[in-house]
C-alpha cells in the first residue's frame, strides 16, 4: 500500500515519531500546551500506532 509512491506504513510510522517527540517535550513542559491538547495527542498517538502495527503485520 503507497501513497504516491510511500509506503503507507513509512508514513505512520513518522507520523508515530513525531506524536510520541510531541508527547515528550509538552509532558516534560519544554512545550506549553493545554493538558487537553496533550491528552488528545496521547489518544492519537495510541490510535495510529495501533493502526500503524496492525498494517505492518498484516504486511508480512
């Protein structure tokens, strides 16, 4: 599966990076965001790393 050439798996995967930076630097207050915008970050994150290990494995 691609995405103009990309696989679809690459992408959430980077995706899955910078959530997971983003979780990191508002968590430790380097970042200052709203705990609700950090709350729902952790939800997405959880959610597309989930849909991203699923598609890697069903991928093999």
């Amino acid at each position: 599966m691609n995405i103009g050439g990309v696989s679809i798996i690459l992408i959430l995967g980077l995706v899955n990076m910078a959530l997971l930076v983003f979780q990191l630097l508002s968590g430790l207050r380097v970042l200052r965001v709203p705990i609700v915008i950090h709350r729902r970050a952790g939800i997405l994150l959880v959610v597309i790393a989930i849909l991203h290990a699923s598609l890697a494995f069903m991928a093999r």
